[in-house]
C-alpha cells in the first residue's frame, strides 16, 4: 500500500471520533453539570426561605401585637438565624376584587386602624459549588417575602327599647307608624320570629335587587334603600305564604329610606370576601328585620293598645317615645375592634286612671270623686363597643370577646342613673328625644275630690271639684357593669347572652317616687283662693295626710301598671342584655 493509499485511508478512518469530541466538550460538560447542581441547590434553598418567610408571616400575624417576636421564634425553630429576617410590616389586608392586587396590602405604622396581616422578608446567602469557578463569588444572595392575613371580628346585638316589643305591642307600632294597612298580624308575628334567615344570603339578593352584584361582594353594605326593598329581599327568602304576611307593611314603608347599616353595621366595607365570608356565619329572625325597619324611624309617641287593667286600675293609656339610635348602629354589629353598636334611648308615658275607692282613708268630709296618675318612665339608651377580640387560645377561659358597656347618661340632675320616672307634666315642646330635666318638672292633676262641710242651721259648706296636684321624681340606679367578657369555652358551649343593668332594683322604685320625700302636692293654683275659713282646715288635713294615703293606696297597683307595661313592650328599667351572635375569626391564609 502506497503512502497515498495510507493517507487516504487514515482520512477516511472515523474510529477514536467520540473520545476527541468527548475530551474537546468534557470542559463545558462539566460546566454544565456545575451549573445544574448549583441552579437545583438555588431552587431548594429559595423554596427553603420562602417556606421559612411562610412560617414567620403566618406566625406574625397570629398575634400581631408580638409580631417581630413571634416571626423570629417562627424562623429560629427552622434552623434560621434571627438576622435572616430583615423586614417586618403589619398593616391591613383587604380581600377585595374591587381593589387592585398591588394595593391591597395598606401597610400600619400606627394603631390608628387594626392590623389583620404582616409582611416578612427573608435574605439569605446560598452557598454556590461548581458554579464559583464561573462567578469568583461563593456564595449568591437571596430574598423572599411572604404575606399573612387573618381578620378578627365579632357580631352582636344589645338588647334594643324596640327589640322585645311583644307581638300586641309591635302591631300597635306598626298601626301608629304605618296605618292599619301595615298590621301584620299576633300570628304571622311569632311565625315570623320562629324563621331564620342567612345575612349572607338576604344581603345578596338584596344586593341584586339594588344594582348589583359589586366588584366588591360587601359594598352592599355601604348602600341607603327603601324598607320595601328591604322587605323585598325578605320575602323572597321565606316561604311564599309567611311572605304575604309582609305586603302590606312593604306597601305602607315604600319609599321609606334605610342605611343597609340599619341592619347589620359596623364592618369595614373594604375587606370585600372577608366581610362577606362572616355574613355567611350569621343568622337572624325574619322578625329582626322587620324591627329594623321600625327601629330605623323615630317612634314619636306611638299609642300602646295594651289591655292593662287590673285591680284598682280603671284604664291605661300608654305611649311610646324612642330616640333614634346614633347612624352605623345596625340592628346586628359585625366588625373589629372598636366596633360599637347602640340601644336607643326611649320614654314611656302612662296615664293611669285608678279607683278613686283605693283612697279610704280620707276625712269623713272628704269624697275622692277622681284619682289619675300621669306617670313618665324614662330609660337611658345603651353602647356596647367590641374592645378585643382573640383567635388564639390555648385554654377554654382564655378570653374571646370582650366588650366595654355603659349607658347613655340621662340628665345631669339624675347623676349617674339609667331610669328616672316622674310624676307630674313636661313642658311644653319637651323633645321625645331629650333627656328630661327634673327641675323643670310640672305640677299635674292627681286627685279631684268633693269637700262636704257641714255649717250649724245652715247647708253644708261643699267644695266640689277641688283638685290636688302633685310632681315627684326618683332616679334608679347606676350601671354596676362596665365591661362583658366572654371566653372561647363560653363560645363553644353556646353561653353567649350576658344581661347587666342596675345596682338599685326597681322593685322599689314607685314606692320612692311616691313617698312623702319625693312627692309635692298642692291644691290647683286657680283654686286656691276656694281654700279659706271652714275649708282651709280641711284641705290642710288632707294634704297633710295625703302622702301616707297615696303610698298605700297606689304602690302596689301602680308598680303592677308599670311592670306590665315595661314587660309588655321588652323593657326593663337600667339593665341591657348582650349577645354575641357570632365569634369570626378567619384562617390564616398565605396572600400575594
């Protein structure tokens, strides 16, 4: 074989190819496998930090007031060093589609809102292995930040001075506010009160009804309707023939303005889903609605037709005065920390007609002919504001709720009491909302009699018609609870109805206000000049004696009237009852 058949041959000859290739590539082979094992140990390591921020976020926000302790306790556990955390933002978080995504975090420097999420960054260096033969670095930087939200919030209800008005006496509201059109009827009012309805679900169809759905699933919150639209939404959650009940109610409100707050008020409107998600936890009576409707207008003496007579009781004339409740107080109150809702304040007026005959002890000259006792029962109204709530609890008597309470002060001269009755008049143009002002007090008719006089050889002296006026006036008691807590046991075995009100009792209280230290009397004034010579003695004897006569003649069938009337219309002298509808606390949930 020729030298060129040799040459040939060898440039043709492929043999040993691969290896040269191999070895040319092995370089960049290696560098590649370099990059891949470092790039892997990147991912892991960044997976590791972000579950790390995870963890502290989730922590953090647990319990935000321990945030910064709680985010290093979180990370430290997991084998990270305290200075791997190098920020920590609380603020709030609002789940709310009708809210950009970037700006939905709103961060707190402050405690002027309350803080339901914390943002953490983590930084960390991962060690690099081959790849730093690449970037003369050992050693690359990395950061990760994670965001945690969880809301805290409550529901409740404070016992209203409209809240437990019996069936009678919400019909006899109802007929005074509305028109006989609007009677709904005993029956349909207690089937009424036996139907429970969802707010979630009545606030989405009222939401329809009103323009809706929103972006933002809570901004029916935020909206003013009409009580038929209202009533509306009501109806088309019951059952068609307890529906009809409300027709005519709905006729007679049309048109009639209401804040949705009217009904369930307080929440921050922004938390979009949040707010809606605890809707959903929470039931109500169709009844409470239709209170709502009456409770969001001033009951400006409203008469009771209530069938109270008893013995020595001829008759009773009852009416009703409520002050309208400050604006955002729903009927329910759902939201955070410092989320308050209010009980009206109201007055009640009587007057009783009694059995001049309970008067038996009067001069033998002395005939009661008439005996009318103009009575005003006045009660404070009522603010229980959600103080601290808590959703983490490691013992059933760790604290849930806790709730501040007091009472609306009625006037300065009654000091710190929560009712006062009067006897006697107000003057003229008296607000219905006002607190009354005991000096300011009149003198009212209480007792007209005929003073037969006999004079020797001659008729009898008689006086017919004389009327003795009297005023008097007690204030009952003072608020003996400043603060009602509730605990996570008391939430889990249902014990969520606190009632508080007075120190003093009532029990008492028409026998004070009827007592000679309180009770002032006087013959009319445009009488007065009738009360001389053989008269005067007389007439003096029976305002002497008077006070004694009355207090024994009228206490019991009096505070008989009174109890009645407060029992039949829900309410009670200085007391408030409260109850927690709802303890809502969402899960901690990872957000962008």
């Amino acid at each position: 074989m020729s030298l060129t058949d040799r040459i040939a041959r060898f440039r043709r000859d492929e043999s040993g190819v691969v290896a040269i290739i191999v070895s040319l590539m092995l370089t960049v082979l290696f560098g590649f496998v370099a990059l891949g094992v470092d790039v892997a140990a990147l991912y892991r390591d960044r997976a590791r930090l972000q579950a790390a921020s995870d963890l502290g976020a989730m922590s953090a926000v647990a319990d935000a007031s321990a945030a910064q302790d709680r985010a290093i306790d979180a990370i430290t556990k997991n084998d990270r060093a305290a200075s791997t955390l190098t920020e920590l933002q609380t603020g709030r978080y609002f789940r709310n589609p009708a809210i950009p995504r970037t700006e939905r975090f709103m961060p707190l420097d402050d405690d002027t809102d309350v803080v339901n999420a914390a943002q953490v960054t983590l930084s960390d260096a991962s060690p690099l292995h081959f790849a730093q033969i690449f970037s003369g670095t050992p050693t690359v930087d990395l950061s990760r930040t994670a965001m945690a939200t969880r809301t805290g919030a409550a529901s409740f209800s404070l016992n209203s001075h409209l809240a437990d008005l019996d069936p009678a006496a919400l019909d006899a509201v109802l007929t005074a506010e509305y028109g006989v059109g609007a009677a709904i009827g005993v029956g349909d009012l207690a089937l009424l009160a036996d139907a429970r309805v969802n707010l979630g679900t009545l606030l989405d169809t009222l939401d329809g009804l009103t323009g809706g759905p929103s972006r933002n699933p809570a901004e029916v919150l935020n909206r003013v309707t009409t009580a038929d639209t209202l009533l509306d939404a009501l109806a088309a959650e019951l059952p068609p023939a307890l529906a009809g009940s409300l027709t005519g109610l709905a006729s007679a409100a049309a048109g009639q303005q209401i804040d949705v707050a009217a009904v369930i008020g307080g929440i921050d409107t922004r938390l979009g889903l949040t707010a809606t998600d605890f809707l959903i936890g929470i039931d109500v009576t169709a009844l409470d609605i239709v209170k709502a409707v009456v409770a969001s207008e001033d009951i400006n003496a409203a008469s009771l037709d209530l069938d109270l007579d008893g013995a020595g009781i001829v008759g009773v004339d009852a009416q009703l005065t409520a002050g309208e409740p400050p604006a955002q107080s729903g009927w329910v109150a759902l939201g955070e920390e410092g989320v308050q809702l209010h009980r009206a304040a109201a007055r009640l007026g009587l007057d009783i007609d009694a059995d001049p005959g309970l008067l038996t002890g009067l001069a033998a000259e002395v005939t009661a002919t008439d005996l009318h006792v103009p009575l005003y029962v006045e009660l404070a109204g009522a603010t229980a504001t959600l103080d601290e709530i808590s959703c983490s609890a490691s013992r059933p008597s760790d604290p849930a709720a806790s709730f501040l309470v007091s009472h609306t002060p009625l006037h300065p001269e009654n000091g710190t009491a929560v009712a006062a009755l009067y006897l006697g008049t107000l003057p003229a143009g008296t607000s219905a909302t006002a607190p009354v002002d005991p000096a300011s007090l009149g003198f009212a008719d209480l007792l007209t009699v005929r003073i037969a006089i006999p004079v020797p050889l001659l008729p009898d002296l008689v006086l017919a018609d004389l009327v003795v006026q009297a005023r008097s006036h007690v204030a009952v008691g003072r608020s003996n609870t400043d603060r009602i807590t509730f605990t996570h046991g008391d939430v889990a075995s249902g014990d969520t109805e606190r009632s508080y009100g007075s120190e003093l009792l009532v029990t008492n209280a028409v026998s004070t206000l009827l007592s000679s230290e309180n009770t002032e009397l006087r013959i009319k004034p445009d009488q007065q000049g009738l009360v001389t010579g053989l008269a005067a003695p007389v007439v003096n004897t029976l305002l002497a004696n008077l006070p004694a006569q009355l207090l024994a003649a009228l206490t019991t069938p009096v505070d008989g009237v009174v109890d009645s009337v407060l029992a039949s219309v829900g309410l009670e002298l200085g007391s408030g009852e409260l109850t927690l509808t709802g303890h809502h606390c969402e899960l901690i949930r990872l957000v962008q």
